[in-house]
C-alpha cells in the first residue's frame, strides 16, 4: 500500500516538475514531496538516500531551498549523509513547536524564493 502511495506521489510530482504550469513552488512540491518519502519509504535504505539526494540537488539548482526543505532532509538523511550532501553547516532561523531552529541558508540556494516564503 505506501508502495503504491509512493508511486502516485512520485508521478505526480515529476509532472509537475516538467510540466507548463510554472515553476513549481518549494513549499508546495519539494518539501511536500520529501515528507511523502519520510511517510512512504522505510529509513535506512540507499535508494531513499539516493533519491532525496536527487530531489535536493534538483531543489538547489532551481534555488528553491528553503526551512521546510532542511528540516525534511534532517529527518530523511543520517548527520554524516546530510553533512556529505550540504557541505557546510547550513543554519537558519524558525521558530518550530514552541522553540527557535537556526538553519543559515547560502543566498544561492535560495535566489528564487519570495520574501513570504524565506
């Protein structure tokens, strides 16, 4: 069953991505998309490292990083995965379930993010 949940999600979301609809928003779809492989695919696994390695890179290059985009990567991805994958602290500011995060995100990830999203 989350086989098949995955599966739909992640037609869904290549569509998207190449689709004529505009560029896809990063709340809407990348982190969207990173919580159903954090719900569908059992921790651990090579191929879910390897495939929200490539759903980041991806994110990055369209310079659509944002919090909820490291906060899904830091419950996907073990320190030394996540560590290997940013290549540098990355810290910002958020304030989540009563308490202060600081993730600092490098200006190039995030170039294309309106002010409401960062």
């Amino acid at each position: 069953m989350f086989y098949l949940a995955f599966k739909v999600a992640r037609r869904i979301f290549k569509e998207i991505l190449s689709g004529d609809s505009g560029s896809p928003n990063q709340i809407v779809w990348f982190a969207t998309f990173l919580k159903c492989c954090c719900s569908l695919i059992s921790p651990g696994g090579v191929k879910r490292d390897q495939l929200v390695q490539s759903i980041f890179t991806d994110c990055r290059e369209r310079s659509l990083v944002d919090v909820k985009v490291i906060i899904s990567l830091r419950r996907l991805l073990s320190s030394d995965v996540l560590q290997s994958l940013l290549g540098e602290p990355v810290t910002c500011s958020c304030k989540r379930y009563g308490r202060k995060l600081e993730i600092r995100i490098p200006s190039g990830w995030r170039n294309n993010l309106h002010s409401r999203d960062l």
